[in-house]
C-alpha cells in the first residue's frame, strides 16, 4: 500500500483557510481503505482531520445529499473507480464542494484532465505529502469561499439595481401624475373639490408627450447624456444655446418639464445593469438648472421689452426744457 510521506518539520504556520476541525469525504475502493491516510494525517499532526470513508460513486453521492463537509477526497483507481466521472456528476448535480483527486499517475498525465471536470487538484500519491496535502485543502477551499462571495455580491448587487431602477419609477410616475396636474388645472378640467385624488386615481403608463420638434427632443436627449456623465462645469455654453432656441420657440416651464419626463423615461429604460440613482440625481439638476435659465431669459427678454417700449425724445429737445413748467412773462 503506497502512503503519503509527512513532513520533516512541525507545522509552525497552518494554511489560513484550514479550520482547526476538517471534516472530509473520502470516496474510495473496497482494496484502498482510509486507514493510510488517517494515519497520514494523523501522523503530521498539523489539524485534526476527521475522514469518513464510502465505498463507490453512488454511495458517495448518497453521503454528500445527507452530511456536509469541508471537501471530498476521491480516489482513481483506472477500471474499478473514475475519478473524473464522479467529479464531473457531482458538478452537474449542482455540487460545489472543494474537490482533490488522488490516484497513483503522474500529474503531467492526469493533472488536466481533472481540472477540466472540476476537480480543485490533482495529487499524485508518489509525488505529494500531508503537508502538500493540506495546503492543496486550504487553495481548495478559499476558491469555495470566494465563490460564494462572488455569488453572494452579484445577488446583491442585482436587489440594489433593481431597488434602484423601482426608485426611478417611482419617482418618474410621481412626475407625470404631476404633469397631468398642471394640464388638467391649465385646461380647466380638474375643477378644486377633486383635485389630488382625482389625478391620482388616474392611470398614467406613460410620459405625457410633447408636441415639440423632433430635433428638439433629440438635442435634450444628447444634452442629459453628456450632462449625466460630465456633469454642468463644462456645459454652460450649451446650457445657454438651448435656453435661448427654447425662447425662441415660445417653449413654457410646463413644456420643458413634460420634455424632461419624455427624455428621461427613455434613458431609465434603457439602463439595463447599470445604476439608476446617479442618472436620476443628475437629471434632477439638470432640469432645475434648464428651468432657472429659462426663467431668467423669459425675464431679461421681458425687461428689453419694456424698455424699448417708452418714447425717445427727438433730436434737439432737451429732457429738461421738455418738463420745464412754462416761464411768466406777463409785465
């Protein structure tokens, strides 16, 4: 019976991911009993190392449905017991428990063949030691860890996404409810008794469309864009082109909000896996600041108006012989 050599030195620093109790599966033959390597690992005396034996695949499937252990350790016997078929079934079953193949070839031969079906390490009996062993354990285990990790913050990554993207429609049905406010108020339909719970007993599945150019539409769109990622510092020139094209065409506060939902309900839905919160806080800015500027053009054009509005006098009047009051010039 080939045994594993043990190593010449105490073990001074254990593999970090070795618990002081491991807990093993050994799938063997009914000729390659566990003793040896209970004795191996006894012998080492690096941990303790509680190895519980089943003869054959389907009483080593059997085990593993009805007990948990820290790894399975298998072993290939060519024409008695596969190795890589056991591995590959325990895989496909959905296993995911840290793996090591023990077998009697050299790890140059079998070595891929066992990664290829699953297998967390090959060790060839001729070749390795308790210690080896053990370490081969701790590598196992930690990939194990670290996959549960992994799955364990892509699921949560995913509920925060989702959180997200419901927050963003949340807040994105709020607007429109508003929206439909100020049109029903605006055109006279929502008369004061009903009010709130009229608006919001109606169903809106859908942003209010704007009859706004086409071309308008798609220059807020790239607008948002740019401002979702760099933000209003290097924007103004922009900021202040749009503003001035939304005066121009008569474009109220009301119309540039309804322009804004329209826009947005578009760029939220076509996120995907990416966060929600950052376009929708970004967004929020822009529209605000696109508001101010546009009430303050509404404002500037409003005050030009008012001065060009009053008479001038002619040439060669005088502001103050025009409100002179009339001299006497009785005797």
């Amino acid at each position: 019976m080939t045994a594993l050599a043990t190593s010449p030195r105490p073990a001074r620093y254990l593999p970090p991911r070795i618990p002081d109790r491991l807990k093993l599966l050994y799938v063997t033959t009914l000729h390659r009993s566990s003793t040896w390597l209970s004795e191996a690992f006894a012998t080492d005396n690096a941990t303790r190392v509680i190895l519980k034996e089943t003869v054959g695949v389907t009483a080593g499937l059997a085990l593993l449905r009805d007990e948990a252990f820290d790894a399975v350790v298998v072993f290939h016997e060519p024409g008695v017991l596969d190795a890589l078929d056991f591995v590959e079934a325990l895989r496909t079953g959905g296993h995911e428990e840290p793996i090591i193949v023990l077998g009697v070839e050299p790890p140059q031969s079998f070595e891929v063949l066992a990664y290829e079906v699953g297998a967390d390490a090959y060790c060839s009996m001729k070749q390795t030691t308790t210690r080896c062993l053990l370490w081969e354990f701790a590598r196992a285990i930690r990939r194990y860890e670290l996959v549960r990790e992994n799955r364990r913050m892509v699921e949560a990554e995913r509920q925060r996404l989702a959180a997200e993207h419901a927050e963003a429609e949340r807040l994105l049905q709020e607007q429109r409810t508003l929206l439909t406010e100020l049109e029903a108020v605006d055109s006279g339909e929502m008369d004061h008794s009903e009010g709130i719970a009229g608006s919001l007993a109606e169903t809106t599945s859908s942003a209010p469309r704007t009859a706004l150019p086409a071309a308008l539409v798609s220059h807020y769109r790239d607008l948002l864009q740019t401002y979702v990622v760099m933000g209003s510092g290097n924007l103004s020139d922009e900021m202040e082109r749009l503003t001035e094209v939304l005066i121009d065409a008569g474009v109220s506060a009301h119309q540039v909000i309804a322009l804004h939902v329209e826009v947005l309900e578009g760029m939220i839905h076509g996120l995907g896996r990416r966060s929600a919160r950052h376009v929708m806080n970004r967004a929020d800015l822009l529209v605000l600041e696109v508001t101010m500027h546009l009430a303050e053009g509404y404002q500037q054009r409003y005050e030009s108006r008012r001065a060009s509005e009053q008479q001038m006098l002619l040439p060669g009047f005088d502001e103050a012989d025009v409100y002179a009051p009339p001299r006497d010039e009785s005797p």
